[in-house]
C-alpha cells in the first residue's frame, strides 16, 4: 500500500481536504511511573519517531476532521 512515495489526488468526502491524511502506528516510547502518583505519573516522553514499531491498521484516516478513507477509491487513485 502507498504511504506517501507518489503524488495522489484524493479527497475527503467530508471536509474536502485533498493533501493531509494519516494512518495509526506505534513508536518507541518511554511511560513515566511516578510511586507518589504526581502530575507526571503516567505522562508519555523520549518519543522516537524514527523508530516505528507498528502499523495498527491498513486504513487512512483525513488529516484535517478524522474522517476515514474510502480505501476503495483510495486504491484507484493509487493506480
């Protein structure tokens, strides 16, 4: 599946963005665990972007509202 190498023209039937979209993954990340339960216990930091563990889906998503793609006419406009 293409995830971004070529140009497309796709858009949104919700909002009409044509340009942002996204898919879920995971990355490499760190939890902080705080034993007095303070206001960082629990907060997500040392996010490595660059290390991309996972893909949750084979689905798009709009960039702009969220809106899920139409993976049928996504793959049209792949071709």
């Amino acid at each position: 599946m293409n995830r971004g190498n070529t140009k497309m023209k796709y858009t949104c039937k919700q909002c009409g963005n044509s340009r942002f979209f996204y898919v879920e993954v995971s990355v490499k990340a760190k939890e902080r665990i705080d034993l007095q339960k303070g206001s960082r216990h629990g907060k997500i930091y040392d996010i490595e972007p660059d290390n991309l563990d996972n893909y949750f889906e084979d689905s798009f998503y709009c960039g702009k509202c969220n809106e899920p793609v139409d993976m049928a006419e996504w793959e049209n406009y792949e071709s």
